[in-house]
C-alpha cells in the first residue's frame, strides 16, 4: 500500500508540467494536488477497511501460509495475464489511430492504455482515465478532435464486450446470481448492464439517427433548465452541440471503417477476457476444483456490478462481492487467499505497475526536456 501512495504523489506532483498549454480551463496547482489527495486518501481508506474487515475472522498465518504454497509459475500466468490487459487496450488504440494515418508509436500506446487503467482506478466512477489519455495524446500532437473519436469508440467496444460477457455468464452463474443474501449483488449487476446497454443504444443512435438524440438532448436540456438545474441554457445548449459534433464524427468513422472498429473490438474482447482469467488461474494455482467459465463468470459479473458505482477502483465493493460469491465455490479454507491473489494481481499489482510506468515516463520526459532546453541556451 505505502508504495501505492508513493506513486499517485510522484505522479500528481510531475505531470503538473505535462498539462497542455491548449486546456480551457487550467487549474491551480494547489487544487489538482488537493483532488489527487483526495483520491489517495479516499483509496486508501476504503482499502484499509475494506481489508480489515475481510480479513477479521481470519487466521492470517493460515492465509499467508496457503498463498505461499501457490504454484508460482501459474502465479506469474496470472500477472502476465493482467499485463496482457494493458497491451491489448494499447493494440486496440494502435489500430485506429494508424488507420488515420496518424504516426503513433506502438509504445505510446501503451503509455495511454496504462494511464486509463491507472486513472480509472484512482478516480470515482473511473471518471479520471480518458481526461488525462487526452492530455497524454494531446502532448503527442493527436488532434483534440481525432482523440475524441478514438476515446469514444474505445469507450463503445469496451462496454459492448462487457455487456456481452455479462449476459454469457447468466448462463453458468445465474443461481449464484439470484442466492440467498445476493440481493445487492443482483440489484447492482442490472443496473449495470442496463446502464451499458443504454450507453451501447445511444452510440448506435448516433450512427443511424442523430436526429433523434439532438432531440431528446434539447428536451432534456429545456426539461433541466425549466427545474432549475441548468441555469444558462443558451451556454448548455453550445456545450451539447460541440459535443454531438464530436460524437458524429466518431460514428461517421466508425461507419467509415468498420473493419478497424472490429479489430478494436476483437482486441478489447481479448483484453477482457484475459483479466477474467485471473481468477480461475490462481483457483488453479492453489489446487481447487475449478470451472473455467464459472471463475471468469464471477469476474464479468462483478466488473458490470461495481461499472458505475462512484468507487474508485470498485474498491470494497468488488471484495466484498467476491468475498459472498467465492464462499461458494472455494472451501473456507481456501476463499480467503483466492480471493487476496485474484484481486491483489488483477487490480492492485496492476494499479501499481501501470502508476510506475507513467512516473518513469514523465520523469524521463521532464529530463529530457530539461536537457534540451539547456542545449538550446547554450547555442544561442
């Protein structure tokens, strides 16, 4: 955990420097510093007490005793999977930003695909990914407009595969689902699925009748201002057209060059299913009986539960879901240390590694950019 800590400070305090010249609204130093420690602080906390209390009946000897008697090798599977995640998201991205004829390295890619993993863990709801991909993108010479399409069709095929997943695991799981005491974990699931279905309708919305959203956006927007919510109509109503222009650009693409949207999809797909891996990886590396489809299941079904919860990283939610769900497919023996290894590599060594890697990177680009300027006084 402190080394965690160390990271999102070391992050927060470096790319201060990277924010673009361009940004609309620049923010004070002090209040970007005051929104990373909140996600720190907030992050932490949960995790101290979401572990504290998973971990209170337990015997943790016992617990570490049998997480050291893993099989290691299918351990390092396991991480390998988790690292296969983040180069899968970066492949996806390649693929549409060459198809533009954009000159993007392959490892800046990846760059942005542990950026979104990172962000999206530190930040509630994983509001905090995309924002800083663009920057990322941005400082890369990616045209705001450009970055906007491959981010919303990044967006599209992630909720498109997970919604799929989902509805495949109603097949192997549905009488976890619907157990006794799983009341929350059913509630949450649907409403996460019906959360991404309606974000998948409204993307095809965009591609076949845009007509129909402008609409029902000037209503909402009328509907908003009529309650007091919105103040300044005219202003919301500049903001919704820039932002439908965005979108119709992105659905004309998308239209436009189907084969790349469908290797992005193909790649996410990949993605994901390899992160749902992981759990059946570590229930193999410590000897229990398993089922592939039921283990990849259980992390579908959690990932579309926690998806719009105001979490971040899902953190205590997703433990305690799997904490309910893995009773009852682990002994009790073995519940606890499934699921420390499952969510450990799948989220927490991954939050850290992908939090490494952007420091070094805005480290080395702080440096080298300090190097230049000094060549460039000393020429002049």
């Amino acid at each position: 955990m402190p080394k965690k800590r160390t990271t999102v400070c070391g992050f927060a305090a470096v790319t201060e420097s990277l924010v673009p010249d361009c940004a609309e609204e620049k923010k004070p130093k002090k209040k970007k510093w005051l929104k990373y420690a909140v996600c720190i602080l907030l992050l932490v906390a949960l995790a101290a007490l979401t572990f504290r209390y998973l971990l209170k009946d337990a015997s943790l000897p016992e617990v570490f005793k049998t997480i050291k008697s893993a099989d290691p090798y299918l351990l390092l599977l396991a991480v390998a999977f988790t690292l296969g995640y983040v180069l899968f998201e970066a492949l996806g991205l390649f693929a549409v930003m060459r198809s533009h004829g954009n000159r993007t390295r392959f490892i800046s890619t990846i760059k942005y695909a542990a950026a979104d993993f990172y962000f999206c863990g530190i930040t509630p709801s994983a509001s905090g990914g995309q924002p800083v991909v663009a920057v990322f993108m941005a400082k890369d010479g990616v045209s705001v407009a450009f970055s906007t399409i491959v981010l919303l069709l990044s967006t599209a095929t992630f909720k498109m595969v997970l919604v799929l997943l989902s509805l495949l695991s109603l097949f192997f799981i549905s009488p976890m689902i619907f157990a006794s005491g799983n009341v929350l974990l059913a509630v949450l699931f649907f409403v996460g699925l019906v959360i991404n279905v309606l974000f998948i309708l409204f993307c095809l919305l965009l591609v076949y009748k845009p007509s129909v959203v402008e609409s029902f956006g000037r209503k909402t927007l009328k509907f908003l201002h009529r309650i007091k919510i919105v103040k300044n109509v005219g202003k919301a109503g500049e903001k919704l057209d820039k932002m439908l222009e965005s979108y119709r650009e992105g659905a004309e693409y998308a239209k436009s060059h189907f084969g790349v949207v469908a290797r992005m999809f193909l790649y996410t797909l990949i993605q994901r299913v390899l992160l749902f891996s992981v759990g059946y990886v570590v229930a193999v590396a410590l000897g229990a009986k398993s089922d592939y489809f039921v283990f990849m299941s259980i992390q579908a079904v959690i990932a579309t539960a926690v998806d719009s919860m105001p979490f971040p990283g899902g953190v205590g939610l997703s433990e305690t879901m799997f904490k309910r769900l893995y009773s009852l497919v682990y002994t009790p023996a073995l519940m606890m240390p499934a699921l420390l290894l499952t969510r450990g590599i799948s989220f927490y060594l991954l939050l850290t590694l992908t939090g490494l890697y952007i420091l070094i990177y805005c480290v080395f680009r702080l440096v080298r950019g300090s190097v230049a300027a000094k060549r460039k006084e000393k020429n002049l």
